[in-house]
C-alpha cells in the first residue's frame, strides 16, 4: 500500500509516461476528427483515453494546447514539403511540392487526421489560431528559406494557397469533378501555376 502511494505522488516511469502521452494524442485526434474542435473536451479526450482527466492537464494543459499537440503530430508528414522544394532543379519545384502535397492527402493513413485539422480550423477561431501558427513556423517559413529572393515568404504563401485550395475542394467540400478527378491529371495542371509562384518573375 505504502509503495503505491509513493508512486502516486511521485512521476509516473518514463516508458508508462510515453505511453500515455500516446494514448491521449491518439484519443485527441480522433475526437477532434469526430467533434470538431468546439464539441471536443478534455474530460472526453480523458474518456476515450482511459485517463483520468488531471493527466490530461498534466500532460499538456488546456484543450487549445492539446489540439496543438495533436496536430503537429498529425501534420508531421506535410512538415517535410520543404526538402521536396529543396531537392531538385529549381525549375521543377512546383511538380516536386504539389506531387508530395496531393501524395499526403491521397494517402488514407495521413488523409484522415488531415481532414480532422482542417475541419476544426475552419470552424472555430482557437483552432484556426493554432493552425496557423503551426503552419506559418513548421511549413511555410521552411519553404521560404529554400527560394533565393526577396518576395520569398509572399511566394510560399501564395503556392500553399494554390494547394491548400484544391485539397480543401477535393477532399473535405469533395466538389465533381475535382473530387473524382485523376490525381496526376491535377498535378499537371497545378505544378506549374505553383512553380510560378515560386520562381516566376
């Protein structure tokens, strides 16, 4: 009894500890995929978790940093758009970032917590904040830094809109035919109005 009021008070054991921050990562995303960011609660994420609810708090706070948490995790493979701009002949950038951007939302595995991200960031203004906070440091900022002039970060942002546009269309408002299109038919036509952004005059 006495050993396990000391363990109580004290931390729980690294690995129990990783564990659990996993746990409840996971219970995130997928209320926040299920919810949306307003109908999403800490006592719900707990739940679906199989925590108490203290450890969510004690973990990562309010339910605002937890949805940052969770995203960053979930946006991860987009997070590596900036090496697709960075590896190649700058003359086919644009095909290298809509051809990784398209691959990221046509896989089902990072397609789902994708949807669940922009879902919650459309229709709440915290998520949104967050979301645009991950974005502009984790993404947009990278690629900027890979394009050698002076408009680099106006560039980047007007490519990601280009992008962001068409996945919002075709994945989470599924407009037809854009919805059904071939994929590598809309690689073709938008590589080169997002190399333009990035490297036209």
């Amino acid at each position: 009894m006495t050993g396990v009021t000391a363990r109580g008070r004290g931390r729980p054991p690294r690995a129990e500890s990783a564990d659990t921050r996993d746990r409840i990562l996971t219970a995130a995303r997928e209320e926040f995929s299920e919810r949306g960011y307003d109908r999403t609660s800490v006592r719900g994420i707990a739940k679906a978790a199989g925590v108490d609810p203290a450890l969510v708090h004690h973990y990562f706070g309010t339910k605002e940093q937890v949805f940052a948490a969770a995203i960053e995790v979930a946006f991860a493979p987009a997070l590596n758009a900036p090496t697709a701009v960075a590896d190649g002949p700058q003359d086919q950038v644009g095909e290298r970032l809509a051809r990784f951007i398209f691959g990221v939302w046509e896989n089902p595995t990072t397609r789902k917590p994708l949807l669940a991200i922009v879902r919650s960031a459309v229709n709440n203004d915290t998520a949104a904040a967050v979301f645009r906070r991950l974005v502009a440091s984790q993404l947009l900022r990278r690629i900027a830094d890979q394009l050698d002039l002076p408009d680099a970060e106006l560039r980047a942002e007007l490519a990601a809109a280009q992008l962001v546009g068409c996945a919002m269309l075709r994945y989470v408002i599924k407009v037809e035919p854009l919805a059904s299109a071939d994929v590598e038919q809309i690689i073709a036509r938008v590589a080169p109005v997002v190399q333009g952004h990035l490297t036209g005059p």
